[in-house]
C-alpha cells in the first residue's frame, strides 16, 4: 500500500448527512429510507464503523454519486422508486446469470429465466474433456418461484441442478428455450487452496524486498531479473523457501516513470525496467556499431551503482529502452521467433491491447483527451486506426513483455534449482493509476467518476485517495471475471506465491468520488465469493501459495473466511498486540506470514533507534512533540525488549538497543528468534534487516518533493551501498539468516 493501513482505517468524525441536497432540475433532498435501500440493494454501505469504534453515516449525497458510477441514477424519489424496481427485475431479464461461481463438489442451483409455461433447457460445456456437442445435461428441479411481470412478459423461472463432479475450471453454460438461446460463464473453483498445506508440515521462511534496490555490480543503477535470480540462489543455498518482492506491474512506457511500485499502468504484464539487457540472446548477434552502442550504455549506467543515496529510474531506462530498441530490430533465430509467437498467442487480445496502450503513451502524456473521449476509445475506429499504424511499436512492446516473461522464468527457475519450496513470490498491488492503461483497456469493467481510497485513521485523518479506478462489481461478472483471471494467471505463470496487497479490497473497496474529500466515501461491497474463489482456482492451476495482506479494516468473520479457504494471512510483529502488551507469539495465527516488519515501516535498525519520529517530526507529519511522540514509542520497544528479556533471549538489564552496533544486530535477531516461536507456517526476513539499513523505502504522508519515495538503494549501516556480490561476506547477513534457519529447526 501507499500508506500506512495496518491500523484500522477509521473516520475521526461522524459525517454529517446533508440536509438537502438539490439536484440540477432544483428538488430537494430525496427519501433517507429509500435511498439507503437502494445503496443496500447496490452493496453500497451505508454505515461503517470508524477508528474511534463507533458508526458512521454516509452522507447522502456522496451515496448518489456512488450509485451513479454502479450506473444507478438516484437524484430523486422517482429516480430510486424506478432503480428499485428495476434491481428486483434485472436477474429477470437474462436467461442465464453472467457468470457463475461454484465449489468443487458442492451442489449449486443456477436460475434460467424462459416465457412462463416454456420449457427450458441448460447444459455444460467443459474447458477441457467435452465438446459443444457433447455437453453435460444439468437436471431441472421441482422448484417453483411465481412469475414475474417483464416488461408485458409474464417470465418464469426453471431452476437446475448441475452435474455433480465438475472438475476445477472454466467452464460454459448453454440454456435454451422455444428457440432462444443463451450462455454464460461457469467457474468451478477449490472450496479450499491446498498450496500451503506442506508448509503445515514443516515451516518455511524466506527474503522479503524492493527488488528495484537490489543491485549487482552488473546491474544498471537498478535491481533486475538476473539480481532477483541471484538473490534467490544465495539464500536459497541458505535454507530460504521464497523471495517475496515488491509488485513487478509495468509503469509508464517512456519516461518519466512512476517511483510507486503500488501506482501501476497495469497490474497483468510487468515492467521492462527490469529486464537485464546483456541475458538476451540477440545480444551476441548483434552487429559491431550496434554492440559498441549497448557496451557504452552498460558502462554508463553501472556507473550509477556508485549511488548509494537515490535511485535514478528515469536515467536507467532511458539507456534501457536504447539499448532494447537496437535488440529488437536484431535477427531473431526461427526458434526464438516460434517462441515469440507462442507466448503473443497465449497472451492474446490483453497483449495487444496493452502494447497498442504503450505505443500511443509514448508520444501522448496521461492528460491527452484521447485517454477519457468515449468516441476514441479502446475498440473505436481511431483507436483501430493507431493500430494499424504503430504496428511496429506494438510489436516492441509485445516484444518487452515477452523477454520479462523469459527472465522471470528464469529467476523462478533459479529459486527451485536452490531449493526453494516456492521461490519468487509476487505482490498484486490494490489497482492501477487513474491514467494507466488499464484505465484505458479495461474501462467498461472500471467505475467512473471514482477512487479506491481508505477512510479517515489515527495516522491520516482526512482519509486517503490512491488514485486508483475499481472493478465495477456488476460489470466485472458481466464480463465473465475474464479480466480478473487474465491478471492472475499472467502475474502467476512463473511464480511459487502471490501476496494480494489489501486482500480486504476482494471483499469491499472504499470508494471515493471524484471531487470529495478522501473522508467523504463509501464502501462498495464485492462477490467475495467469486473473487476469493478464481484467485484460489489460479493459485491452484500455478502450484502457488497465496498469502493476504489482511492488515486494514475489516469485519471479525474475514480472517477465518480467508484461513477457511486456504489464503494465508499477513502478522507484523509490531502491530501484533494484546491490549497494551505485545501478543505472546505463540497466539499468531498458524495460517500466516509471520515478519518483524513491513515496507511502510522503517528497517528495523531504524525502528529500534526512532528514526522514524526524527523524520516524522522533520517533515511535520506529527501531530504532537517529538519528545511525546518518541516517549510513547521508546515505552513500545521497552515492552517488546521485557518479553525478548522474559524469553531468554536478550540479556537482563541495561538498553541493549543503544549501547553498540552489536547490541542492535544482537535484538533484531533476538526478534526474529521471537518470531520464529510463533506457530505461523511462514517467517519473512527483509533483506534490509539482514544488512543494516536504516532508511524507509516508503514514508507515507510524502510526496517526492519532502521524501524519495520507493528511490532508495540498499545500503548498510554506513549508507554505502551493498551489492548482491557482498552478501556471502557480509557477517551480518549470515548471521542473522543463520539464527532463523537454526530457530525454525530447519
């Protein structure tokens, strides 16, 4: 996330409900009650509960605005009157749902709507095994609902069973009646991912980090692919089960790009950034002047490895995207060329729509109104037109993505060579910038007018906008949740795990309209059940675990939903807390990734000194004294140092924080050792940890011009950069590997 939501996202003040709202014809405020049931009828929340434990009303006007994105007009009593009625007869209206989402071998009832009297009729077709012409009968049940009037249509309703045994997959429903036809989606899905189940049985534990701060003497100024495959064997060769990075999404195509992994262009293809130049093949190929060229660029930037205090993207892939272009035109053999065209194939319509994307916004910035006009849209005949003319650039993108998929393939091919139980694991981020190319490709399934956001909190207490566009939930099943599978199975193809940022967003997203304030928002509830469901069927088809960031707002009953059904949890040793003390770590949940801390906290080194609340304090983030902010948080640590002391695992007496640098590497492995006594199946050690550094990658409430965001290098305690090359030296990073390999009885 952006900022910090492992706090309970709550709203410091009640909202006040708009005494009267005028809409544009000059009528008055609409009914309270027919509104709420009208938002109720749409899974828009009305109420939620605020970070002071009590609830809060939405106000009125912001529930319109909500509802109008959903595409339900509610600025009168007519307007709401006739929306209600409509979303009582709008299942009526289809023959078949969009899209359905079953259990593996749970019984399911799907609805067919027919003429009252008709006789109907509903078949399946599997993804694999049967043909149209071979389908399989569901069974129509003795289950009478009355008719309904649609539209002077007296409308019926037959209900079938479907057949028992269906295998995990995506499957097509055929319902036919009096010679209409109709079909839709059917997904059947694992009542529960069996991924982590040996993880049960003998625990693991792994890396976490920023993989753009990972740098190898032949990186370019940035961490790539190859260092993520380094990375992967050292520890692995360590006893490390996994490497978990930051989202790997695709930013903007040319410079200047976005610092936030967490703000992608899209959330299914990655970003060339960290393609390293000298693993392609065309390489050796290429002619003299040409290898000369990349040679220059590879010097100049390594050059900026030096650079131990910001990253520099926009140097590093400007020379990349040089070097790349000169690759590109180079000669490919004809089997590299078949596996080229393999992967366009596999990748389908998503491919070339994101490269069509890609070759426009090279040439127009995110303000062009070609991005938001209806009639130039995805599939209009100027957008078709640019097609066809920027074929070749198209085709350099396509190219991109099919040289990330081969390295990512490789580095995940390193990780299981090393011994890896699971070996690279992605994060998804929440969702995509407002200007990205998914805003763009895949806006009739996104709400308009709208922004994925959190409410007010203890830490930000006007609330948050991330600037992020969300699935419509109506449009999403419309679409049979192909866009959703699509992004997973593409970020899944090479990957052992996948951390789901804000897993609490498959269940509802607070939605912010454009023009309010981050505190004037509402949550929009989703169909857990499907999303929660596909993200297990993919995880499943991949062999990868899913782990949840589940750290934000949510209802009591998530967390066990979410454990019931396979996907682990996230436990910062920080916010772990009973009451005013520590939690023992034996009451972690097992059904977890247990870690001392998070990207949006400070290196632990840091942490334990207080460097957050001298930079806090710095950029006038706080809302009190340094002196009572830094008070309140050396009273913290003391408490976890008194059950580190209590364990045996520091010694009696004196602040063993301050006293040496040795001092401080001894507590953070005494809380890893901590850690380690929890029953969680998984341990996550940050490889900012493992080498000292101080500096926070994200410091929320900043923006670039207060803090570098996202731009700061590995380095260790001195501020000077370490490479991968230093890691099997470096006393400290295998020291404290070491005594999570030896706590975890590895």
């Amino acid at each position: 996330m952006k900022a910090p939501d492992q706090q309970q996202a709550k709203s410091s003040d009640t909202p006040v409900i708009s005494p009267g709202v005028v809409d544009a014809a000059g009528q008055g405020s609409v009914d309270q009650n027919l509104l709420r049931r009208l938002a109720d009828a749409h899974g828009v929340g009305t109420i939620f509960q605020g970070w002071d434990g009590l609830p809060h009303s939405v106000a009125e006007e912001t529930l319109i605005k909500v509802l109008a994105a959903l595409g339900v007009p509610a600025h009168t009593d007519q307007l709401i009157e006739a929306a209600l009625a409509e979303a009582e007869l709008a299942p009526w209206r289809r023959m078949l749902p969009p899209a359905v989402v079953v259990q593996e071998g749970e019984p399911a009832l799907v609805p067919v709507h027919v003429r009252d009297g008709a006789t109907a009729r509903l078949s399946v077709v599997l993804e694999h095994g049967t043909g149209p012409e071979q389908p399989l009968e569901a069974v129509q049940q003795d289950v009478w609902v009355p008719p309904q009037d649609v539209d002077g249509m007296p409308t019926g309703r037959a209900t079938f069973a479907l057949p028992q045994g269906l295998p995990l997959g995506w499957h097509t429903l055929h319902a036919e009646s009096e010679g209409i036809s109709a079909q839709g989606t059917l997904v059947v899905v694992p009542a529960r991912l069996t991924t982590a189940q040996p993880l049960a049985e003998r625990r693991g534990w792994g890396l976490a980090t920023q993989l753009y701060s990972v740098r190898s003497k032949r990186s370019w100024g940035i961490g790539d692919f190859a260092d993520l495959a380094d990375l992967a064997t050292l520890s692995g060769a360590r006893g490390a089960d996994y490497v978990l990075v930051n989202p790997l999404h695709a930013a903007e195509p040319v410079p200047p790009v976005q610092p936030s992994p967490y703000s992608p262009s899209t959330r299914r293809f990655f970003n060339p950034l960290y393609i390293r130049v000298e693993d392609i093949p065309e390489l050796a190929y290429l002619k003299p002047r040409r290898r000369a060229t990349v040679d220059t660029l590879v010097e100049q930037a390594q050059g900026l490895n030096r650079n131990g205090d910001r990253l520099d993207r926009d140097t590093v892939y400007a020379a990349k995207l040089q070097a790349l272009e000169l690759l590109y035109h180079a000669r490919r053999s004809p089997s590299r060329q078949a596996a080229f065209d393999d992967f366009c194939r596999i990748s389908g319509s998503g491919l070339d729509d994101f490269a069509l994307w890609s070759a426009i916004r090279e040439d127009l910035g995110p303000e062009d109104p070609l991005w938001t006009d209806p009639g130039r849209a995805l599939g209009s005949a100027e957008a078709e037109s640019l097609r066809e003319r920027l074929a070749d650039r198209i085709g350099f993108h396509r190219w991109l993505q099919w040289i990330c998929d081969e390295q990512l393939e490789n580095a995940q091919r390193a990780a299981r060579r090393a011994g890896m139980r699971l070996g690279v694991v992605h994060d998804l981020a929440v969702g995509v910038d407002l200007s990205s190319a998914d805003a763009w490709t895949l806006r009739p399934v996104l709400a308009p007018g709208i922004s994925v956001g959190a409410p007010p909190d203890m830490y930000n207490q006007l609330g948050q906008d991330w600037n992020q566009p969300p699935w419509h939930p109506g449009r999403l099943a419309e679409a049979g949740y192909a866009p959703f599978r699509n992004m997973l199975s593409t970020v899944l193809r090479h990957a052992g795990g996948i951390r789901v940022d804000h897993v609490l967003g498959l269940f509802r997203l607070w939605w912010v309209p454009a023009g309010n304030s981050p505190r004037d928002g509402a949550y929009v509830r989703y169909d857990h059940e499907a999303l929660i469901g596909i993200l297990a069927l993919e995880a499943q088809r991949a062999g990868a675990v899913v782990i949840g960031e589940d750290l934000g707002t949510f209802e009591p009953w998530v967390r066990d939903y979410l454990a019931a059904r396979g996907i682990l949890g996230t436990s910062i040793l920080w916010f772990e807390n009973d009451g005013d003390s520590p939690l023992p770590p034996e009451r972690y949940r097992q059904q977890a990734l247990a870690s001392v801390n998070t990207h949006d906290l400070p290196p632990t080194a840091g942490y334990l000194a207080g460097d957050h609340v001298a930079l806090r304090s710095r950029l006038g983030l706080l809302e009190r004294s340094e002196e009572d902010e830094r008070a309140e948080h050396t009273a913290t640590l003391e408490k976890m140092l008194g059950l580190l002391r209590e364990r045996g695992l520091l010694p009696d007496g004196g602040n063993a924080l301050f006293e040496s640098q040795g001092s401080e590497e001894r507590t953070i492995e005494a809380l890893h050792r901590l850690l380690a006594q929890s029953p969680s199946v998984l341990l996550g050690v940050a490889l900012v940890d493992a080498v000292g550094e101080r500096r926070v990658q994200n410091q929320p409430g900043t923006t670039g011009a207060l803090y570098p965001n996202w731009q700061v290098p590995l380095a260790g305690p001195d501020g000077k950069p370490v490479f991968l090359e230093d890691l099997p030296a470096n006393p400290r990073f295998n020291s404290l590997l070491a005594a999570v390999q030896e706590a975890l009885g590895s």
